[in-house]
C-alpha cells in the first residue's frame, strides 16, 4: 500500500499516525492510573485482598478475551470500526467506575475497561503494521514510546487529580477514572475520520489461521514475546517490594528506582529503533533482551550496592514487544491481524503464569531456607530467587531469539 493510492493518501496517512501516537498514549493513561486508585477503592470499599486480587484477575481475564476476539473481528468489520469499539468501550468503561457504588459494579467495570484495552492493543498493533511499512522497527519502537510516556506520569497526574476540589468537593478515584478515560475521546474523533489500509486485502489472500498455526516461527515468536514482557512487567509489581524487604528501603526511594526503570524503559523506545532497523529485527532481541537479564542478574548478585542495574535493565527489556511486533509485520504483511491476535493472546497467557511463577518461587525458596538460615536470611533468598527469575526470563527471551535467528538462517529468510 503507497501514500498515493486513493485509500490511503498522504492526509490519512497523518491522521493514522495521530491514532496510533495518541492511541498508545491514552492506552497508557488507561493501564497505569491504576496504581494510586486502587488503595483508595480498597478503603471506600472494604476490600479484602483476596477481593482486589479477583478484581486484578478479571481484569487479565477481561483483556485476554479482548485479545482473542479481535482479530477475527477486524477481518469481519475492518480496523477502523475495531478501533472505534475499543475507544467507545474504554470510554463506556470510564463512566461505569464513575457510577460504581459497590464492589460487583466496580468488578464488571473494570472488566469492560480491560477488555476494551485488550481491542486497543491489537487494534493499535494491527494499524501499526499496517501503516509503518518503511523504517518499522524505529516507528514501532516510537510509538509505543508514548505508551511508555504515559506510563511514567500517570500515577503523578492520576494523584494531582484525585486531590482536586470541585464545588467543596474532592474528585477522587472515580473522577480521576472518568476524566482520564475522556481522553480516549481523541482518538475516537480522529479515527472517525480516517481509512487505514489493509481492508481492502481479500479474504483468500489472507493465511488461513490453521495454516498460520502450523508455522512454528509463530510459535517461536509468541514465547519470545511472553519472556519479554513477563521480564518487563514482572519489574512494576515486584521492584519495589523487593528493595523494601531486602533492602529495608522506604517506599519513596524504592518508587524512585522503580521510576527509574520506566525511564531508561521510556527512552530506549524513543530513541533505539533505527537500531534494530540497522541491525535487524531478530539480532535485536538477542542483544537486547540478552543485556537486560544479564544486568539483573548481576543487579541481584551484587547486592544493595548494584541496585542500580534493575533501572538499567529497563533499556534493554524496552524494545522487545515493539521489534517482535515489527518482525511480525514484515513477515506477515497480508495477515498482520491474525498474526498480532495470535502472538498477544498467547502472549498475554505466558505473562499471567510468569507474573504467578515469580511469587510462587519467592515463596518457595524462602520456606526452604528459613529453616536453615533463619527469617531474615531466608526472606532475603527467596525475594532474590524471585527477582533473579526476572532475569532469567529477559534470558531465555535472548536464548528463544538466538533459536529463532538460526531457524530462519537456514531458511534464508532472516529480517
């Protein structure tokens, strides 16, 4: 598809642009505001914490399903009615918070948003594709810098906002919830008005999905993802937990380092794409998903003094999720919405299971050792165990890339 042709000319192509930057942005906002609200909706609530992990848990289940739906869908109705849906729902989801007056209308809220989060991500990964046809690896990685942005100052104005009085009264969650989720309304405008490419494609030149299941360069593709983003979002949930209790650092300077890994994260984004499209797209993840496990490794290793490698490591986890979705549109140009689904669903099932093996191993191996070593010795064990298998995942995420690397050498279709 070229600028010139008559779907898709010069105008369109800035106003898909504009979708996909602003897209990413409001996509943060939605994911990350999260993290001030929740304690506030707890206390409101009474929540126990057996309710907020359900809460939590719907939310996966609820953007898993998004996940899976919204490939076929596109197919069915095209990408500009799938993004509208997925802005539409995040907005619609917006105002069921605001309106929530208990826990199951707060549960079946945050459901709907986290399902139309899950149609943004592969609505905005498909338009992506579709459209960064030139330099992909640099676009990819740029755009979702934005998300990467977003995700940074989130927290910071989700908290500004909740503090703010509206006729002698605060805004609080639900107002913060509903103003910030406006934004999606943006987009919504934008895309309205926009024709994205690949529409037109025809059916019987797409891959059929069985015939895209049997290609095992997908599969390798989809584990090397999970890795990725089981290593990358691993580090939200569990950084500061572990300087706290290993460390005994206070909560604002563990969030500090923890700000700190979003940021190196946040600028790898911005400005490491034309590397990995110097350098390649399958070399790309071996290198980078290589130095972000080796460094928090040692991070872990060294100890206290060698903390600040965790913040490092975000630079090299950051470009994984935007090369493979480069490499995905490169190889499947004709079918990118099948393939993204495909690739972000499994994806999506990896990183539940990682996130839950990374507790699961903390808990392991602190039982194993406070016998021997005492509390102290053995808490202090099994949260380096944990967070070690951070690393190991960033690792094995190099190690899957170098297999795919060798797979695709000897077909000679290295990208």
């Amino acid at each position: 598809m070229t600028l010139n042709s008559k779907t898709f000319n010069k105008k369109n192509y800035y106003l898909a642009l504009a979708v996909v930057f602003i897209g990413f942005l409001v996509f943060g906002f939605s994911e990350n505001i999260k993290g001030p609200a929740i304690p506030k909706m707890q206390g409101d609530f009474s929540l126990d914490e057996m309710q907020l992990g359900l809460l939590l848990a719907l939310n996966s289940l609820g953007y898993l399903l998004a996940c899976s739906f919204t490939g076929v869908l596109t197919k069915k109705l095209g990408i500009r009615i799938s993004a509208l849906l997925a802005f539409g729902t995040m907005f619609v989801g917006g105002i069921f918070i605001f309106l929530s007056v208990n826990y199951p209308t707060l549960s079946a809220a945050y459901f709907l948003l986290y399902i139309g989060n899950g149609m943004l991500e592969i609505a905005l990964g498909i338009i992506a594709a579709r459209v960064f046809t030139k330099n992909t690896g640099w676009m990819m990685n740029l755009s979702h810098g934005f998300y990467g942005l977003a995700s940074t100052v989130a927290p910071i104005i989700a908290t500004a906002l909740m503090k703010i009085n509206v006729g002698g009264k605060a805004v609080g969650w639900r107002g913060m919830y509903l103003i910030m989720l406006s934004t999606v309304l943006i987009p919504f405008a934008i895309t309205i008005f926009t024709k994205f490419p690949g529409d037109e494609i025809k059916e019987e030149e797409k891959i059929p999905l069985k015939n895209f299941v049997k290609d095992p360069v997908a599969w390798i593709l989809a584990v090397i993802l999970s890795f990725g983003v089981v290593s990358e979002l691993a580090v939200g949930g569990w950084l500061v937990n572990f300087l706290q209790q290993a460390y005994q650092w206070g909560v604002t300077t563990a969030s500090s380092l923890l700000s700190g890994f979003f940021f190196t994260f946040m600028l790898a984004r911005l400005f490491l794409g034309p590397l990995t499209d110097k350098i390649g797209f399958t070399k790309s993840l071996i290198i980078f998903s290589g130095i972000s496990g080796i460094l928090t490794i040692l991070g872990v290793l060294i100890g206290e003094r060698g903390a600040f490698l965790f913040a490092l490591a975000g630079g090299g986890i950051a470009p994984i999720y935007p090369t493979v979705m480069a490499l995905l549109a490169k190889r499947y140009p004709k079918d990118t919405d099948t393939a993204i689904s495909f690739t972000v669903t499994l994806m999506g099932i990896g990183s539940v299971i990682g996130n839950f093996l990374v507790g699961a191993i903390i808990d392991l191996f602190q039982n194993s050792f406070t016998g021997v070593y005492g509390a102290s010795k053995g808490t202090l064990i099994g949260l380096q165990a944990g967070y070690s298998f951070i690393g190991i995942c960033a690792l094995l995420c190099s190690l899957t890339a170098l297999i795919l690397y060798i797979f695709l050498k000897k077909r000679n279709e290295i990208i």
